[in-house]
C-alpha cells in the first residue's frame, strides 16, 4: 500500500504556508469551526465565482478574509454593491467580530489546481466522458505554463456498478520532493450514480532556496568533467 499524504500539508513551512493565521489557546476549536463555517458560506454563495483559496488572518477581534478568485467582478459587483453585501451577511453572522474584506485575482485560472478540479467535477454533473474532460484539462494547464500535471477520477464512472479509480498525468510530479512548487485542488461530482472524487495536482517547478541554490551550484561540473 502507497503511504499517502496531503501535498500542502507535507510541505507547510517550507514553501507553503497555512490558510489560516491566527493564535489561540483555550478557544482554538471555536475559532477553527469558525473559519470553517466562513470558508464553507462564501464558497457556497460564491461558487460561480471561481474561488480557487479563501486565506483568514486574526487579530483580537478583527477576522480579515482573503479571497483568491478567477472572476473577481463578480464578488465586487458594479460599484462594490456586491462586496459589501457579503460583508454585512458575515457580520450578521459574527456580531462581535470585525470583518474586513480583500478580493484578490488568480492571475492563470487554467494552471490552478482547485479551479481545475472543479471544473473536471461540473463536466462531469453535465455527462461529458471523463476521459475527455480529464486529458483537455491536462493539456489546457500544460499550454499555459505548468510543468506537470496530474489528475485523479475516483467513484462509479460512466455509471459503472464497480467503483474504480482512473488517472492520468503529462510532464513531471515528483511528490516526494518537498522544494517541488505542487499546488493541490479537490472537488466532488454530485452526479446521479453517486459522489465522483476528482483530484489535480499541477508542479509549478522548484523554490530553491539560497542553501539549495549554493549547494546545486557548489555541485557542477568544472572544466574537465570533475565535479567538485
């Protein structure tokens, strides 16, 4: 059996960093079901937005709310008519917390991950051939910039009795390498056979760091074919 683990998560703290960032010491699981319970609304009212990631940043009272979204007219809305309602939908929901709001652009919506998965998983509520909706969205990431990509269908596909799991991937994704730049993105297909789990991994290249970058380079060949 493969030992599986979460891409953002084995590399938090070196080139990832966490989707929420806040300190708490004896509220922490109110706090968390908190963040939970905002990621889950504005993902649910804002769907057809495009929300790739939703970063919480706390401070005391004040909650600010990064959303990371493909079309972000369609939160702001003709002259932020649309933003500050979603603000004061969330305040009503928080009373005692300060919220501020800041929509931020994914500049390649193609090339994300999470946006990817979902749209695999839409296709798929629409019937289109998973195999097809699976190698467009490998080679649309390929042409706009990724190094390597790979996606996973798992559940009754084409309305199969048994269950299966079918992927493919094009170009490079090493997992194990923890410098690797992997940006991870799952979405569930509510179609009428059952739940289809689709995941997509895309590799944006390696973050090296100045250690890394020393290292590689102390390590190259000299004249003469000796690597020193």
């Amino acid at each position: 059996m493969g030992q599986k683990t979460h891409p953002i998560g084995f590399r938090l703290g070196i080139n990832k960093s966490w989707q929420s960032s806040w300190f708490a010491k004896k509220d922490y699981a109110s706090l968390l079901h908190e963040d939970l319970g905002i990621r889950r609304y504005i993902k649910k009212e804002l769907y057809h937005a495009g929300i790739s990631k939703i970063d919480i940043e706390r401070a005391s009272k004040r909650i600010k709310i990064n959303i990371f979204a493909a079309r972000p007219g369609i939160i702001i809305g003709k002259r932020g008519f649309e933003v500050d309602k979603l603000k004061e939908s969330l305040q009503k929901k928080l009373p005692d917390k300060q919220i501020f709001l800041n929509i931020k652009e994914v500049s390649r919506p193609e090339a994300d991950a999470q946006l990817l998965a979902e749209n695999i998983a839409l296709q798929l509520e629409r019937r289109v051939s998973y195999r097809r909706a699976m190698k467009k969205a490998v080679a649309t990431a390929l042409k706009f910039g990724a190094k390597g990509v790979k996606i996973a269908c798992s559940g009754r596909l084409a309305g199969n009795e048994i269950a299966r799991r079918e992927w493919y991937r094009e170009g490079r994704v090493p997992f194990h390498t923890i410098r690797a730049d992997i940006d991870y993105g799952f979405a569930e297909a509510q179609t009428t056979y059952g739940v289809i789990g689709v995941k997509a991994w895309i590799f944006n290249g390696e973050i090296m760091t100045e250690k890394n970058s020393k290292k590689q380079k102390d390590t190259q060949p000299v004249e003469g074919g000796a690597v020193v």
